[in-house]
C-alpha cells in the first residue's frame, strides 16, 4: 500500500527569515538597482509571488532588510548593562560594541552605504526608522549625564554628535578598507591592528569627554 504523502507546513516566521537573509546578502553585494528579485527567489525556497506577498515588491523587502539590520545592533546596545559600569568604562563598552559589530557584520556598512547612495529614499518613506534608533540615543543620554553628575565628564557633548562620533570610526575603518589600503598599504581590519584599533575608539570617545 502507497504511504499517505503528508503535505509540508508553511512557516511564515521562517521563510520571512529566509528571504530576508538571502536578501541582506543579494542587496550588500549588488546594490538596491543590481539585486534582483527572481535571483532572490531562486536562492530561496520560496517564489517571487511569495516575495511580494509577504513584502509588497522590491522596496518593500529591502526597507524589511534595512530594518532588520539597524534593529540588531540596537538592540545589543541595548544589551549593554551600563547601569553597573562607570561612565567611562560605560561610554568605552559602547564604543567597543560598535567596533565589534561594524567589524562582524560588513553587510551593514554596505547597505548603509548605499542607502546614502540613494539619499535614504527607502528609509524615509516608512515611519519607524526614528523610534528604532531612539533607544541606543537614550543610552547614550544616560551615560553622558552620570558622567557630568559624578565630575568625570568635563566636556559638553549631544548624544547624537557622540553617536556620530563613534560611528566616524567603526564605518570609516570597513568602508574604507580597500581605498584606505591601496593609498596607505594598511589593511585597516589586519587582526594584527584590531587590539589597537578597538582600544584607540575607546580613548577617542573617554579622552574627549574628560579633557
């Protein structure tokens, strides 16, 4: 007797991930114009038709993608228990965090980069970009005023020129990484420079604060 064939479930939760992984990967290597949404598709184990429906088109999963990328790193910093560090091992741990993130995940650095390409067009159509980055500006925010209440911060700073400030940093040294070595012959993400690297972010960040 033929065995019954069971149909295979569908799982939204999982084939969204899916989609959005091989996505990340097809939009950071081709740009938002070179990525296309049938090779998407094909590299996953779903249909364009599938694409749409759970992204409404193109756009709609690369704002899905860009999404998802900022909310990762947001939410590790929010990971940070700064609470029980003092404001400059806090601010230090900030930094180090983005160092390590930047460096982990290049995919980031290039969607970034080419949403300034296309002058965040995608971003600014959905609301939600401001409110997802909120949170890591109100960590800083907390850090910054135990900082000035205790004496160790001298320096007056906004969270967000300090946020830029860290971020100058960890993005200049993956974006940059080619340009920068052919010009410099220095391969900026050489583990033998990472230590240095990541120590000169932190003194960068608690050097300013405190002079």
């Amino acid at each position: 007797m033929a065995r019954a064939t069971v149909p295979r479930r569908r799982d939204p939760a999982r084939t969204q991930t899916e989609i959005l992984d091989v996505a990340t990967r097809e939009f950071a290597a081709r740009g938002y114009s070179g990525a296309r949404v049938d090779e998407i598709a094909a590299l996953t184990r779903t249909t364009k038709r599938m694409i749409y429906y759970y992204f409404g088109g193109k756009e709609g999963l690369f704002v899905a993608v860009l999404q998802r990328a900022y909310a990762r790193i947001r939410a590790l910093e929010l990971q940070v228990d700064v609470e029980h560090l003092d404001p400059e091992a806090a601010i230090r741990r900030v930094a180090e965090l983005t160092f390590d993130h930047h460096e982990a995940h290049p995919e980031f650095i290039r969607l970034v980069s080419i949403e300034n390409i296309h002058r965040a067009e995608h971003m600014a159509k959905p609301e939600g970009f401001a409110a997802l980055n909120s949170p890591a500006i109100a960590v800083l925010e907390g850090i910054l005023a135990r900082g000035h209440a205790e004496g160790t911060f001298r320096r007056g700073i906004e969270p967000v020129d300090l946020h830029m400030m860290i971020s100058a940093f960890c993005v200049f040294r993956v974006a940059n990484r080619h340009t920068f070595g052919t010009i410099f012959g220095r391969d900026m993400l050489d583990p033998q420079l990472r230590d240095r690297y990541r120590r000169m972010v932190g003194d960068m960040v608690v050097n300013y604060l405190t002079c």
